[in-house]
C-alpha cells in the first residue's frame, strides 16, 4: 500500500500524489558549446526546486525529461535525503550526471515503508522501462503442466498465462522445450490423453498416439473410466514429488504380472517405468533442503551481463533460462543482480528459497518485500559450500556459456531474430529456422526444399530435399498414399513434405530433446499452406511448434508480402523493414533451393533413356544399342531387322524393343 501526504491510495500512483519541479527554460540546439553545461544547469535546477517540498518519508521517486518519458525510477527510506544525491555532481557517475541533464520534472510517491516502496519501484520499472535502470526485458510468462478438470478423462497439457483453467497446474517450466519432454514422458508413463475435448469428442477411431502408445484412448473406450481415473491420480502424485510411491506401485504391478505369467502386461509397466526414470535423470536433485527452489547466478564480460535461472520444484530440475538484462557497462554483477530479482518475481510466483551467487547489500529488504507479495516467508541465500553450492555453480557455468555464445553472434543477425520473435510473438527467440517451399512444372518432376537458418546464418548442412511421391498417377499409385492428390496440387504437397519431415524427426527423437527441432516453421504460401502445417502436426502432436506463412503481394509485388499467422489477421510489415527484408531472404533461399533441386531432378530425368522402361534391356544392352544406333530417338525408328543386327540383340528382345516404340499388334 502507498500513501501520499499521510492518506492511503490505492489507485495508480501515476495519477496523484505527485510533487514535481519544472525546468525553467527549453533545451538548448543539438550542437551548442553551452548545451551539455546548460542541460546540466536546468537538471539541477529541476532537482533543487523538487527537494524544497520533498518528504523525508519512505517512496519511490521518478526522473522525467521534457516530454514526459520516465529516465529512471528510484525508491528510498528518505526521499528527501536520497533525491538530494543527485544535485553532488562530483560523487555522480557520468551516466548519472546525462541522467540529470535530461531531467526536466520529478515526481514522488511516498509510502509506508521502504518495503512497500521496493515493490512498487519493481513494478514501475517494469511498466516504464526507464532508460537509466537495470531492465528485465522479459513479457513472456512460464509455461505450466495442466491436468484439467472438469471432464471425466482429464486432459494433460501445456498452461501458459492465468490460471483461469480448472485443473491441477505443476511449475513453473523454464521453457516450452522442458514442458514438452517431461508431456511426452509422461504421456508414455500415464497414457493421458493430450487432445483437446473437442478432438476427444469428435474421435470414432484411436488415434496415433494411441498407436505409439502414448495415450489408452479413452476417446473410443480403451480404457475404463475408473482405470484412466487411477492414471491421472499416479500422474499427480509423480508431479507432486512422490515419485518413489508411483514407481514402487509400478513396480510392485509388474512383479505381480511377471508372476501370473502375464509378461504383455508386465512389459507395459516396465515401459511406464522405463518412461518414469528418463524424467528423473533430467530432473532429479537429490540435495538435502531443497524442494522448492530457483537458483540464479550471474556472469559478467566484455560490459554484459548472463542470469541464469534454474527452477527447482518438488525436487526436481524444471530447467533453466538466460537472461540478458539491460544496464550501464559500469554496474557491477551484484548490483545488477539485486535490480534483476526485484523485477523478475513482480509477476512471478516466488518460490521459499532463492539460491544466489552474489551477496545483495538489500538482501533482508529484498527477502522481506517478496515475501509480503508472495504471502509466505522467503529467503534469499548465497551459498558458501555443499550441495546448494553446487547448484548455484553450475549455473555460473551455464551464465558464462551463454554469455560467451551471445558474444560470438553476430549483433546485427540477433537482433534480426529478435525482432522477428518480437513481430510474431514468439516465446522464444528462434536459433533454429526451418523454411519450406515446393517446384515442379504442371505437377511434373515435383520436388520439396527445407533450408535452414539461425544466429550464424543459413546452416546448408542441414538443408534437406524431398521429392513428391504422393501425386497421382494412372496407373502407378505410390504404396500407402491411397488415391493420391492431383499433380500440382500445392497444399497436398506441403502436406507430404512436413509429414516425411517431422514423422522422421520423431521416430530419431521421440524426447524432442536435440538441437534439430525447429523454433519456428516458415512456408512459402498463405492461409493454404498455414492450415496444411497446422494440421500435419497437430496430427503429430506437434501443435505447440510455431508456424507462419510468407506470401507474395498483389502481382507478386515483392515489398508487399503478407505474413499468416495461426488465429490471426496477416501480418503487413512495412517495405523497407529489416525484418521484412530478413523473411524475403529466407524465403527466396528456399525458392532457390527448391527451384535447383527441381531442376536438378529434371534433367535426370531427362538424361534417362527410354530403353529404361524396356523389360530385359539391362546396361549392356543399351551400350550396345545406343552405340550402333547414337541414341534413343534413332533406336525407336529403327526396323526389326536393324535391331537384330545389334549384337547381343536376339530376335525375341529386338521384338520387344520394336513392340515398345511402335506398338503392339
């Protein structure tokens, strides 16, 4: 709660409460002599106007400039005392001293205590983004496990956002990548059903997670409601962190099966338990006092600064994530470390104890503000030795592998995948591309392309092609493609492609655990093909990977490409974006690869002789032919009895080779 002149308030505290100074006189032109000493002067005359009226009560104080935008956001336990720092220009650093020469207007907040001003200075900065603080640039939140309820076979999930959903959520996750391997993990363990209830509702027949059996398809009444019931109360209590309960049952169940000489069965609960133990050698911690828990440890190089957070809960690894948070080059990792708590846990769950690498000089004002907003006692802790040591070291490893690799990119290329993640919202920023476009001529000679694209470039190990098998042809229909789709038909051979593509990836890595799975799908087409990719890996249970489509404008104007996006209008970036330009470049990469692949493939084809299709005419034969002959063309004018002077030719395969180019009678 926050006050001003000794009265609660509750509203936002940029609306009132205010006390303020302004600056006497405009800035002076870009360029002047007299401009940076002039700024200086007004800034300090802004202060020193601001200090005349300032309490001496705790509060959060805000440096404006001339146009309103707040510069930096502060909190003290005497405003006054704190806010007259400002006008000792020799004891200011030299970002500070541009700060107050920028600063035209302050404003204060004041409030009970300085706990509640450290929680309301949190959620200033994040809400502004002030220049001159530290900035957690973070709007993603962390995805959850949700059992749902409300339905007689609960759905198992990934949750992002409020906890709106009834169910059982278990988190938070570091990453998509996490929640996604410990799903299809459990899936395997608990055969829980992962399509929504709409899906569930519509099926008559089991789907193919039933048939790889990561579900017991309670859709079409494999299981019985009290068994798939039990399932989902053993997924709870492994979430929950009785692991060793869930696996003793299971154990005990095989044993029992193994004994009556059910060994089918036996074996389904050894597959359970096999799935069961690979969760827990990733996640397993096995340090004495840690249940609930984040470690967070800093790297500094080269000006930057890596936070790793590694998320502990039930006793298990959730994984972790970097953060990249933005600051002055002169902070030290302590200092950026504090700013960097305060922020992130303003909108996030805090768990009872936060493992640190650095000491804090606000570490009691700090605990104490996160646990009033947490509603429990929380504690902050550097670990000095044992086993909580080890945790925050090994997190220090991870800051400085990640700092390291951000150093070695190339700026100019992340900050394009940035963006890119910024434009179409994104969870994460994307290392890996993959880019998928079509070539053929009226259906003929039909090839697919993937390229490949990340923070290094485009990756031309890794590009891949595919040629169309399932196109129709009279008479020669490729095996399991039933009917086959009409040549040409672009949408059908998106479908193909994809299909090929990540049904491979699945069977190589079921877990989703390597490098090679793609952080966005890009297409070249529109809704069409957006719909296609939808649908092939929903189908696949692959629906979380992201996906977009890039057509061309009206006539194919290029500058006017369309972006499709899942439930959402098309995206029209302006012509001269970077991020526009950087999507024309992965997809005219594609084309190019796509279009060399096709013609590659045609003038095989073309290269093929027509004595190919001819039963009995093997590679000798055809030497000999086209050697006496010159080629294919001349062989089929060619009569009976000029093919029979062909060595090696007899009567009956000069026949056939005749029959073949003319006809039979």
């Amino acid at each position: 709660m926050v006050r001003t002149r000794g009265r609660r308030r509750t509203e936002d505290p940029s609306a009132g409460g205010k006390r303020s100074a302004m600056a006497p006189e405009a800035e002076p032109p870009p360029g002047s002599s007299e401009a940076a000493p002039a700024s200086l002067a007004r800034g300090l005359a802004a202060i020193g106007d601001a200090l005349k009226t300032l309490p001496t009560a705790p509060g959060v104080y805000r440096m404006l400039n001339r146009r309103g935008d707040a510069l930096y956001v502060g909190k003290a336990q005497n405003l006054r005392k704190r806010v007259a720092t400002y006008v000792q220009l020799g004891k200011l650093p030299r970002r500070l001293q541009r700060m107050v020469a920028e600063t035209a207007r302050l404003e204060v907040v004041t409030t009970h205590t300085e706990t509640e001003a450290l929680l309301l200075e949190s959620n200033l900065i994040k809400r502004l983004m002030p220049r001159y603080n530290v900035l957690l640039r973070d709007d993603k939140s962390f995805p959850y496990i949700l059992i749902a309820g409300g339905h007689d076979h609960p759905q198992i999930t990934k949750h992002r956002g409020q906890h709106s959903r009834a169910g059982d959520y278990f988190g938070p996750f570091a990453s998509a990548g996490a929640v996604n391997r410990t799903i299809a993990a459990l899936e395997k363990a608990f055969l829980l059903r992962s399509c929504s209830d709409a899906v569930f509702a519509s099926r008559t027949r089991p789907c193919l997670m039933y048939q790889i059996k990561r579900c017991s398809a309670p859709c079409v009444g494999r299981i019985a409601p009290a068994d798939y019931g039990a399932l989902v109360d053993q997924a709870r209590d492994f979430l929950s962190g009785h692991s060793k309960a869930v696996q003793q049952r299971l154990g005990g169940a095989m044993q029992e099966s193994s004994d009556r000489l059910d060994f089918e069965t036996a074996a389904v609960y050894r597959d359970r338990i096999r799935a069961l133990a690979h969760i827990q050698s990733h996640q397993d911690i096995n340090v004495e006092g840690i249940d609930d828990a984040d470690a967070i440890a800093a790297h500094q190089d080269a000006g930057q600064t890596c936070i790793q957070v590694f998320f502990y809960r039930a006793g298990r690894n959730y994984g972790n994530r970097a953060y990249f948070p933005s600051h002055d080059r002169n902070l030290d990792a302590a200092t950026v470390l504090s700013a960097f708590v305060a922020q992130f846990y303003d909108d996030k769950p805090t768990p009872r104890l936060v493992l640190l690498s650095h000491g804090l000089e606000e570490r009691a004002l700090l605990a104490e503000a996160l646990g009033q907003r947490a509603g429990y006692k929380v504690t902050l802790l550097q670990p000095k030795r044992g086993g909580k040591r080890k945790l925050i070291e090994g997190a220090l490893a991870n800051a400085r592998e990640a700092l390291a690799r951000r150093l070695a990119e190339s700026s100019t290329q992340r900050r394009l995948l940035e963006d890119l993640a910024l434009r179409l919202g994104l969870e994460v920023t994307p290392r890996r591309i993959e880019v998928y476009d079509n070539s053929h001529i009226q259906g003929e000679n039909a090839y697919g392309a993937m390229i490949v694209a990340g923070p290094d470039g485009f990756v031309k190990a890794a590009y891949r092609k595919f040629r169309i098998r399932g196109a129709r042809k009279p008479g020669n229909r490729p095996p399991g493609t039933g009917e086959g789709f009409a040549p040409g038909d672009d949408t059908a051979m998106m479908r193909e492609v994809l299909l090929r593509r990540f049904s491979r990836a699945l069977k190589e890595d079921p877990e989703r655990e390597s490098e090679h799975w793609p952080d966005l799908v890009l297409l070249d087409g529109g809704r069409g093909q957006l719909n296609v990719a939808r649908e092939v890996l929903a189908d696949l249970g692959l629906g979380d990977l992201p996906v977009a489509a890039i057509a061309k404008g009206p006539e194919r104007d290029a500058g006017r490409e369309r972006i499709f996006l899942p439930e959402r209008d098309p995206l029209l970036l302006p012509p001269r974006d970077p991020v526009l330009y950087f999507l024309q470049r992965l997809r005219d990469e594609a084309h190019r690869f796509a279009i060399g692949t096709h013609r590659s493939g045609r003038s095989k084809a073309r290269l093929r002789s027509a004595l190919d299709d001819i039963a009995g005419i093997g590679a000798k034969r055809k030497k000999a032919l086209l050697h006496h002959f010159g080629s294919a063309q001349t062989i089929g004018r060619a009569g009976l009895a000029d093919l029979e002077a062909v060595e090696g030719i007899s009567k009956a395969v000069a026949r056939r080779i005749y029959d073949h180019f003319h006809g039979a009678a």
